[in-house]
C-alpha cells in the first residue's frame, strides 16, 4: 500500500468530513429542538456563501465586518424563516414538513441564482490558503483552518446543549412541547432560536467552502450528502455528526481515491440504508425511533 | 361524501358515479378530452401528452404515498427503471415497444418492491430518507452502467409502431397516453374498492390497528409499493417512447419532489386530485413562460430571469398550498361543487 497517498486521502478525508460534519450541525440542531427535517440546509449553506461573498467582494467591507453582517443577515433570515413557513405547520404530518422545506429549499435556490446569476463567482480569499505539508502530504491551509473553526463550533454547540439554560430548554422542547410549556418555556421562541442559530452555523458553514471550493450552485448538494452523515451519526446528536462526518469524509476519500469510478457519490448513500435496516437511530442517536 | 344525496339501495350507493351531476361532468370532461386532439395545435397536444404521462405517474405515487402512507421520495429513480428497461428492450434487442413497456412496468414493479423492504421497518421520516436513497443509488447505476444503460449519453428508441402506423406525432401519442391513463385512473378508483385498497388505507390511517384487525401489514405494503411501482414504470416506458430519448436529466432529485408536490397540491388519497395536480404542475412552467414572452416587449430582462421565476413559483406554491390548503386543489374543488349543490342554502 503506498503510504504517502493513504496519508494524503486521510488528511483530506478528515477535512472534508469536518466540512460535512460543520454542514450537518445545523441540520442536527434543528431536529434536536423541533423534530423538523430541513431539506433546505444545503441552500442556507449557499445563502451563507453568496452573502459573504456579496458582503467582501460587492460591498467591500474588511472580511471580519463582512463574516459577521453575514451572521446577522442569517439570524434574521433563520427567525423568518420559522415564523412565515415552519410556524403555520406545527402539529401537520411529516410528510407537509418535508415538502415545506423543500418547496423552501427551490424559493431559496431561484432568489440565489436571479440575484447572482447561475455561475460561480471567484472569491477572494479571507483566510491564507497556501499547501502546507504534513508528513509528505500537502494540504491547503484553508482547510486546517476550517477544521479549527469547526471543531471550536462543535465543541461549543455540545456544551451549550449540555450546560447552558437555554440548550436545556430547547432539548425539552424536542422531548415534550407541552411539558416544555408547562414549565414556562416559549416554544415559539426556542423554534425561532433553532432556526437562526442552524442558519447562522450554515453560513459559517458556507462562508468556508467559499473559500475551499469557490461560491457556486452546487455547495446546494451538501443539503443531501449531509443525509448519511445525520443518519450514521444519529440525527439528534452532535457528537454523532462529528462522528457521523469524519467517517463519511473517509469513505468518500478513500473509495474516490483507491476505486474511484465516481463510486465516492454513491457509497454514503448504501451506507445510509445498510444504517437505517440495522440501527436506524443511528450511532450516538436516542433510541426512540418507532419501528413498525 | 356528499351532502343531500340519500341512497336507498346497495347498488346505489356503491356504484362509481353516483349522482347526475356527477354522470354529467364525466361526459363532459370524456367530449372534452375527445374533441381536443382535433382542434388542438401541436403545442398544446404536447402539453397534453406530458400531462397524461404525469398523470399516470402521479396516480401510482399517490397510490403509495397518498393511500398507503408510505411517503417515497424515489419517484425519478422508478420512471428511471421504467423508462430505461422499455427503451433498452426496444433499441437493442428489438422487443416489441408494447411489450417492452409491459415488462418495464413489471421490472419497475419489482425493483419498487425491492427498495421498498426498508418500509418494512422504517416510517415516515426514515421512510423517506431510504427512498431519497433509492433514487440517489439508481441514478448513479444508470450513469455508470455503461454497457447497458449507455451511462450519461441519451439512448435513442425508435418510433414506436401500432398497426402499421407510425407513432411519430403527438396526435397518434395522445390516444395511447391517454387512453391508458384513463385505464389507470379506472383501475386504481377499482383498486380502492376491493379488499387490497382497504388494506392500504387502513395502514395508512392506524398501522397498529390494521394488524390488529387481521391486516399482513408487511405483505400489503410490498404490495403497495409494487401496484405504484407498476403505473410509475409506465410512465416511465411511455416518456422513453414518447420522447424517442433517454437520458439520465430527466429523472432526478428535482423529478421526485415534482411528483410529489404534484399529489400534495393536487389532493394526497385522491385519484382526481392526482389529475388535478399533474396538470396544474405541468401547466405551470409552461404558462409563466408563456407569460414571459409576452412580457418580452415591456421588461426586456425577463427571458433570464424566466427560469427562476419557474423555479420560485414551484417553491412557493407548495409552501402556500401546504399552509393555506393542505388538502389541495381536490378540496377546493370539492367545496365549489358544495356550494352549487346546496345553493342557496350554503354557509
């Protein structure tokens, strides 16, 4: 086995996976606190990417002002988001959930491509991005600093659910909304806390893979890859969506790396049903699933 | 069920049409649907044709999703099946087209039931994300398959003949894709009248109670996903004879959630809330381009801007529909018919 490409493929299937894992958080969150499935993930992660990109390049502004009015831009469009579209669905079937979010996901898509047309967009980069080797393998420097960001966001995300007034109350309003509400807390206001904090984690999300890969229409597709990565991982943890990611960012690696045949698009997706027969909770998720 | 109509016998009340109005309106949409072809243009029998395939395709996904309750979010991935086994028979090996649409309903039949096993323990949510599955590791078949799928290029199928006659127009296509969504509409509206379809509808409505009451919920739902899987093969067949050409575009990601927006606006559990919403999503894109082009004059900028106000008119009309009509275009069919029923004595 040729050791140098097995380090390289790991390096970058490590990164990719964070990525993913950075994708998939918010998604994890949404579900954690609502019990909705966001189908349209991936294109909050595209309006996180164009709107730094409108914020640096269009308007201007120093890439720190730029990050962080991309932030608010996508609380306010989190909190709208759950008032005018998730609101009016509270208690309606699964399956009006899962079409809101989609029809949602085409809206978003169409608002993207009118305002900025359907190509990608070159993008100055905000944060170096010169190959750095480590042990023979070279890696851009963007990617580790991806990796450093996503793990500080994780870490803190798992300790605000655990420790942290307000994480405590969202995991109560996922158990038992009217327990939750019995107990003086405002669902409407843990929804909308959900929705803009998984879109402010989007755009972070988003603002990376801006620099990585370059903002353009497909980072739309981390709205599905993030599918095995929820569902290995569990779809309402976040140390199952590190997990969850990290391994898929191998799979996809080393199956694209060692097979290659574009097999890497659609091993996630076998391992995802192979999950779902097996252990559909998934390897860090509550064991509540109903089974039939 | 209507209001104000009392029957006195069995017969009576079990049969299909039960009341003049509704004898009246079948006529009339049948002199409809005869008198058309004869007057129409080719643009609107194009129209016409793509409205009966997604009729035929949307009645099969609502018989899974809408009475069975099984949501699939497949749907390409099956016209994929469909359409590639018919135009694969018929292009290579010279099968009759109407028997290589036959075997691609049977083989899209089989394939439904094989990526429907997972239903077998998994439900809504999980559900659908093992179907979104499906059609993700069918797609990536049909790209990389190259020896029999052709992989990304198109497979070309030769015009379809009937009788000694050419198959090439769209007059000559309505009659078959028609007739045989009529066929499909008559045998699912059946389907829901025998045992089998009362299985469905209890599954979907209390599972538990279902197989309280003697239901084998594992076998009635294969069997679910195989009936759907055998009109959505259909019209999978019938797009590979139609349009002459396979190519992998047309049965992605996007298709699967068309459908299923189509049984969602048009009406979930409804044979004619699957035609009302097949139309109305395939008239959609049509109409705002059209009225694209007449705006030409005045907005010069509309031609690009045309394709994504398609694409937000689709979102935004499942959004609203799902907020302000979840049961779709059916109920506000429905209700018109109430209130002329009972006019003037309406609330």
């Amino acid at each position: 086995m040729d050791m140098a490409l097995f380090i390289q493929l790991t390096l970058t299937g490590l990164t990719n996976g964070v990525i993913l894992a950075l994708a998939a958080l918010g998604f994890v969150l949404i579900y954690k606190s609502s019990d909705v499935i966001n189908f349209a993930q991936g294109e909050f992660l595209l309006i996180g990417a164009y709107m730094t990109y409108a914020m640096i390049a269009q308007v201007g502004l120093v890439w720190p002002l730029g990050v962080l009015v991309t932030l608010l831009l996508a609380i306010g469009l989190g909190i709208i988001v759950e008032r005018f579209v998730l609101r009016p669905l509270i208690g309606e079937p699964i399956i009006s959930v899962i079409m809101v979010t989609i029809g949602l996901s085409s809206v978003m898509q169409a608002v993207v491509n009118a305002i900025w047309g359907p190509y990608g967009q070159n993008f100055p980069p905000f944060i170096p991005s010169e190959p750095i080797s480590i042990l023979g393998a070279t890696i851009n420097a963007d990617r580790l600093w991806a990796t450093a960001i996503a793990v500080i966001l994780l870490a803190f995300f798992t300790y605000f659910f655990r420790l942290s007034k307000e994480g405590i109350a969202m995991r109560a309003v996922a158990d038992d909304q009217q327990a939750s509400l019995s107990m003086g807390i405002s669902v409407k206001k843990i929804f909308a806390w959900a929705w803009s904090i998984a879109a402010v984690t989007a755009a972070i999300a988003g603002a990376l893979l801006a620099n990585i890969v370059g903002v353009r229409g497909e980072l739309a597709s981390f709205g599905l890859r993030v599918f095995p990565v929820v569902i290995l991982g569990g779809l309402d943890s976040i140390p199952g969506a590190v997990i969850g990611g990290l391994i898929i960012g191998l799979l996809e690696t080393y199956t694209g790396g060692y097979i290659g045949n574009g097999l890497n698009q659609v091993v996630p997706f076998i391992v995802l049903i192979l999950i779902l027969m097996v252990r559909p909770y998934g390897l860090f998720g509550k064991e509540i699933i109903e089974r039939v | 069920m209507e209001s104000g109509i009392f029957h006195t016998t069995y017969p009576a009340d079990m049969a299909l049409r039960r009341t003049y109005a509704q004898k009246i309106r079948l006529a009339i949409f049948l002199l409809f649907m005869l008198v058309f072809p004869l007057f129409a243009n080719r643009y609107y029998l194009t129209l016409a044709n793509q409205v009966g395939i997604a009729v035929i395709g949307a009645i099969g996904l609502n018989i899974l999703v809408g009475f069975t309750g099984q949501i699939s979010l497949g749907q390409g991935g099956f016209l994929a099946v469909g359409a590639y086994t018919s135009g694969i028979l018929t292009a290579r090996f010279g099968v009759p087209w109407y028997a290589s649409v036959l075997i691609a309903c049977v083989v899209t039949s089989l394939v439904g039931t094989i990526f429907g096993i997972p239903s077998l323990r998994l439900k809504g949510l999980y559900l659908a994300i093992a179907t979104l599955a499906a059609q993700v590791i069918i797609l990536w078949v049909v790209t990389h398959w190259n020896a029999v799928t052709g992989g990304v290029d198109a497979l070309v199928v030769p015009n379809p003949t009937l009788a000694g006659l050419r198959l090439n127009t769209d007059f000559r296509f309505y009659w078959i894709i028609w007739g045989l969504a009529g066929l499909t509409a008559l045998a699912t509206i059946n389907l829901f009248r025998t045992h089998y379809g009362r299985a469905f509808i209890a599954i979907r409505d209390q599972d538990i109670a279902a197989e309280v009451m003697g239901i084998d919920i594992f076998r009635y739902k294969l069997l679910s996903f195989a009936i759907s899987s055998f009109f959505v093969g259909l019209a999978g067949a019938l797009i590979a004879n139609y349009r002459n050409i396979v190519t992998w575009e047309r049965f992605t990601t996007d298709v699967s959630v068309t459908y299923l927006a189509m049984i969602i606006i048009g009406g979930l559990g409804s044979v004619s809330g699957s035609f009302f919403g097949a139309t109305f999503m395939t008239l959609l894109p049509a109409f705002l381009s059209n009225l694209g082009r007449l705006l030409r004059s005045n907005i010069p900028a509309i031609d690009t801007l045309i394709p994504y106000v398609q694409q937000a008119a689709f979102g935004l009309i499942i959004i609203l529909f799902l907020i302000f009509e979840p049961e779709g275009l059916r109920k506000i069919w429905d209700d018109i018919k109430d209130y002329f029923r009972l006019w003037p004595f309406s609330y």
